[in-house]
C-alpha cells in the first residue's frame, strides 16, 4: 500500500458487510461519585509525553484548556477524563514513563473521553481503542490536510458501553467509522460490535465501516511511521542540488 493510499483508507474507510445476530441491552448500576487524582501545577510532563508519541501540540493543548486531559501532581501521570455534561464520569491513568494503564476508581464507562466535532451537525462517530489511538488521528488528519469533522470517542478497551450509550443519545449519527486495533483482540472486537449494531433496530439507519491501521498495530504506531516517512521525505529533498539560474555557461 502506497503512503498517500494508507492515508485515504485510514482517513475515509472501507465499507464491510457483516451478519446479524443477537443483542442485549447493556444494564448500567448507579456509582459513586469519582474522585479525580490531584492535579499537577502545570502539564510540561505530559506534553512531553504526547508529544513524544508524536501527538501534535495545539490538539494536546486544546484539551489540557478543557480539562479533559491532565498531568497529576504526585506520580505525573497521564490523566484521560470523560464528562456528562460538566461532571467528570469516567477518568483513565496512563504512566508518562511506565506501562501502567488503569481506570480511576468509580469511573462510569459510559462517559468515556470524547472529542466533539466543531460542527455540531456532524452526523459521524468514528471510536478507537484509546485516546492516543484517537488524538493521533487528529494529528493523522492535520498531516494530510484533511478537514475530517466528527465525533471521536474512545473505548478505552474494546467494550462496547461507551459507544452504545453515545449512540443512544445521539440519534442523528448515521455514520460510523471503526479503527480499532490490527491484533487479535481488535479484529474480533470489531467483528462483534458491528454484529451488535447491525442486529439492533435502533442503529439500522448507521452505516458502518472499519479501518486497520495501515502500518503497525494501532494508530499511534500508524503516526509514528507517517512522521517518520515525512521527515525522511523532507531530508531528502534538502539533499538534492540545486540549479543556480544566474549562473553563466
């Protein structure tokens, strides 16, 4: 695959068809509040650390300003909010220098962190596994100039509770964009969610197509790989000659 075709399928999809079959309704119990960990007095860790996945800086600082994204003040970790309305409902850990991935206690699953479009009469969700999956789409779509408008949430996993509440509550989405993980687990889990969407009366209206990550396993190493293409790209044309036109034969 070519790096401009890489590009298109992961930015605009491919169609696939899939068969029905039975869907439950996911039954949600009531939660205690969550408690965010601490906040750190500024965020200079984590900028590095998305930046350092190669995720762009204005995205990154866009949603430190709106609170979804946040540095903690003792461990400095990574924090990942989601919302219900101004409420925070669901917050996820991720170490800046380790592998620790974890939820905050209480989290609601439901409320999981989503980027809206700028548009609000946008009418296409497209999910990802994680929020760096997700936030390097934006970055993906910054790099190729493309104006690509929706809503973007995060799984945090490959369980279906956030997406099917979102869907719920946002009836005029009729266009759904999958690009979850290239491994075992994402494939299967996209072969099942589109089993339990096109199987439920309610979605019958949302087209639905599904991406792999064009290079790697994820996104993230999608961008990485893309980034790594442009500046070779671009160290290349720095080597070429150039032509002195005022040169005299």
């Amino acid at each position: 695959m070519t790096y401009q075709a890489a590009l298109s399928t992961l930015i605009n999809g491919q169609l696939n068809i899939y068969v029905k079959q039975d869907n439950k309704d996911i039954i949600m119990c009531k939660k205690c509040p969550i408690i965010l960990p601490e906040a750190n007095k500024n965020n200079d860790i984590v900028y590095a650390y998305l930046q350092g996945r190669g995720i762009d800086h204005d995205t990154i600082s866009i949603c430190i300003n709106n609170g979804s994204i946040y540095e903690t003040k003792r461990e400095h970790h990574c924090v990942f909010v989601g919302y219900n309305g101004a409420e925070p409902k669901y917050a996820s850990i991720r170490s800046t220098t380790g592998n620790i991935k974890k939820a905050v206690n209480n989290s609601d699953k439901r409320f999981s962190f989503i980027i809206p479009p700028s548009n609000s009469n946008f009418s296409t969700l497209a999910i990802f596994e994680s929020v760096v999956d997700l936030l390097s789409h934006i970055t993906i779509c910054k790099l190729d100039g493309n104006l690509w408008d929706g809503y973007r949430l995060s799984l945090e996993g490959v369980n279906s509770i956030a997406l099917l509440y979102f869907l719920d509550h946002h009836n005029s989405i009729n266009k759904l964009q999958l690009f979850l993980d290239n491994d075992y687990t994402g494939k299967n889990a996209c072969d099942r969610i589109i089993c339990e969407l096109i199987n439920n009366s309610r979605y019958k209206h949302i087209k639905i197509t599904a991406t792999s990550p064009p290079y790697g396993k994820d996104l993230n190493e999608t961008l990485i790989e893309i980034q790594k293409q442009n500046k070779k790209y671009i160290n290349i044309n720095r080597s070429l000659p150039t032509v002195n036109k005022n040169r005299e034969d």
